[in-house]
C-alpha cells in the first residue's frame, strides 16, 4: 500500500521532515569530513603549517644586534625525546618551546623575536569555535549494571555526532539494552550539549 504525501498526518509530515534535514545534515558531515584534511596527531616533532591569515604576509630578513638565545640543543635533544630531521642537522637550533592546552577549535602559534636581547618566545590564541560545524565523533560503549528492581542490566551502543550548533552537539545513536531475557533495541537522534570554556 502506497501512502501519498498529502494524506499524511501533520505530526508524521513533521517526523518525515526532521529525519530528512538529519539525514542531509548527516551525509554532508560524512563528506566533508572524508575529504578535508585529517588533523595532525604525531607522537614525534613535526613542523606546523603556517596560519592562514599569515600567508600572504612577505617576509624579510632581520640582523640581530645581539647573538639569540637558545636551548641547549644536546640536552632539549635528549629530554624532550626530539628525533631526526631537528637531532641531525648542526645548523638548526631550538630557540623556545611552549606547551598549549587542548582545544577543539585551531589554536594559531606566533614566535616573537626580541633583536635587542636575543630572545624568541612563543605566543598562542585559541581561536573560538563558529557556530555551526560539521563533528566526526563516534562513541562505542558497553556497560552492565543492576537496575531499581534488582535484575542485572547490560547495555551496548554507539553514537556518531556529526554536526554543532553552538554548544550542542548533534548525533544518531544505536543501542541494545536489557537484561538476559527481555533485549530492547533503540535508534534515534541525539542532542548532547557540551560546556565548553
């Protein structure tokens, strides 16, 4: 039996309508995260890429007026575990190093020079998340438990967000929950909202 669309009730046309701009939002999500560039995780130093807003910006050539101040490069080699191309090379030089605080958005880096004291220090700006952005994070859980009447309960699931609006996240979740004899499956859309600093 077909059902044609102007026939449908309001509250199903409603349901129908949420699913499909979920859907959408959720296929674009998947695409625009299979094609953009993967974030860098290293275990090992590996050079940045410059800021965006900073690559048009020419660059020139400054005499220091005083030798400039750097890491004593066996030792910075040694303790912070720094590998090949930085270890081998005589002619590069550790000048400062910083440590930044996890952030879900990009953080932009920015060395400073001092010409007339020698000294390079490192500055950095968290830049806020926009309002709106495509997430790619996948939960997969499994937990046990005992319930309000006493029976033994295990659950299993997964949630995939794939989009933010401001602070909250939006997902479809999958879950299996129950005890030994009564299973219940669910799937559904998930709004979770994340305090963010």
């Amino acid at each position: 039996m077909i059902v044609k669309w102007r026939e449908l009730e309001l509250r199903l046309k409603i349901i129908f309508g949420i699913l499909f701009i979920v859907g959408a939002l959720a296929g674009a999500s998947a695409i625009y995260n299979w094609f953009s560039d993967s974030p860098v995780t290293s275990e090992t130093f590996t050079e940045a890429k410059d800021m965006k807003k900073a690559k048009d910006i020419p660059r020139e050539r400054v005499k220091a007026t005083v030798p400039i101040e750097v890491l004593k490069k066996e030792e910075a080699v040694k303790k912070l575990k720094i590998g090949d191309p930085i270890k081998s090379n005589p002619n590069i030089q550790i000048t400062d190093t910083a440590e930044l605080p996890p952030w879900e958005g990009k953080t932009n880096v920015l060395a400073t020079w001092d010409t007339a004291e020698g000294k390079i220090k490192i500055s950095a700006e968290q830049e806020p998340l926009s309002f709106f952005g495509f997430e790619n994070d996948l939960l997969i859980y499994a937990e046990g438990g005992m319930n309000t009447k006493g029976n033994v309960e295990i659950a299993g699931g997964l949630q995939w967000d794939f989009a933010r609006v401001a602070n909250t996240n939006i997902g479809a979740v999958g879950e299996i929950r129950g005890s030994q004899d009564d299973l219940i499956g669910f799937a559904g859309i998930r709004f979770t909202y994340h305090k963010r600093r």
